[in-house]
C-alpha cells in the first residue's frame, strides 16, 4: 500500500485515494471549484475496513484544503460526521 494519492481532471472532479498495486482500496470522491472542496462519498473495500483509512484520506483532503486557502463542503456522510463529532478540527475551513 502506498500514500493517499490524489487525482483531479481539468473539470475539477477527483479523489483522494489508497491503492495496493493497480486496485484502489479506498477512494474519496471530490470536485474543486474555485474555492471551495466538496466531499461527495467516501469508500472503503470491505477487506480494508478497520485499519484507519478513511482517516488517512480525511487528513490529506484536510491537509489540501488548508494548504490551498479553500473551504470544505462536507456532503459525505463520513466527512459531515467527523465534522459534526470534532468541530474543532475543522472550523477554519467550514
């Protein structure tokens, strides 16, 4: 397994993402606009579950979101619990 990756296109869709060899193992899809990130959906196979890397995804988008100066638009379920759970973490970029 190697560190979160990330992809974007021209458009601004992507993801942040995890891969063992060719297969993702857990993807966050996003789109950027021109200030601001929206999280669509986070995604974790299911013989991946358990071992932090929803979390990892969620630290480098956070990381991105902060180093480029943008706001987070959190509609992932994952992304708006942690949100709701630890605002703390995240005001700045809300």
């Amino acid at each position: 397994m190697s560190n979160v990756q990330f992809t974007k296109d021209e458009k601004g869709n992507g993801s942040f993402y995890l891969a063992n060899g060719d297969k993702r193992i857990a993807e966050m899809v996003i789109h950027e606009g021109s200030n601001h990130l929206t999280v669509y959906h986070t995604e974790v196979q299911p013989e991946e579950e358990g071992k932090g890397l929803a979390k990892q995804l969620l630290e480098a988008m956070v990381g991105y979101v902060r180093e480029h100066g943008i706001k987070l638009i959190p509609l992932c379920a994952y992304v708006a619990a942690q949100v709701k759970r630890h605002p703390e973490n995240f005001s700045d970029i809300l």
